[in-house]
C-alpha cells in the first residue's frame, strides 16, 4: 500500500513539473506578444522577434529562482519552441485586430 502512495506521488511531481514547465513558457510567449504589440510600431521589422528572444533568455533565472530542473538541451528546445510559438500567436492575433 505505501508503495503504491509513493508511486503515484513520484508520477504527480512528475505531472505538476512537466504542467510548468508548458505553462511558464506559453505565459512568457504571450507577454513577448503583447509587448512587441505595445512597443513596435513596424509590424515588417524584426524588433518583436528580438523581445521574444529576451524573453527566452529571461526563463533561464525563472526556473532557477522556482527551484524547475532544466535537465539537458531538450529541455531548452522545448522552451525556446513553446516561447516562440506563443509570442507569434498572439503577436499575429493582435496585429489583426
């Protein structure tokens, strides 16, 4: 029975650290858009891409203050891929509003 608890304790981190590590990369990505929204005036420049990229580079000291282990560079892929696609998402939608 105990053992059964540590199991599903041990797949529950599992599940809550997997869960941030796509939320804090999806909320990063739509602040990159809504601040390339706010303070590019030339949708045709690529000044929004270099905020999006800022906000990449920002994460590296948000994990480490939250205590999220980055294992390798896997891990970094698929921050800087969820960050990126984010910041076009909603940096696309609020162009056409």
């Amino acid at each position: 029975m105990e053992n059964k608890d540590k199991e599903r304790d041990k797949k529950r981190a599992e599940y809550e650290e997997g869960l941030k590590k796509t939320l804090i990369p999806l909320a990063f990505g739509v602040l990159a858009g809504i601040l390339s929204f706010i303070l590019i005036k030339d949708p045709v420049s690529t000044d929004g891409l270099i905020i999006a990229i800022i906000m990449i580079f920002v994460q590296k000291f948000v994990y480490r203050s939250l205590h999220i282990p980055m294992e390798g560079v896997k891990d970094w892929i698929y921050l800087a891929f969820m960050t990126l696609f984010c910041w076009f998402v909603a940096y696309t939608l609020m162009l056409n509003l």
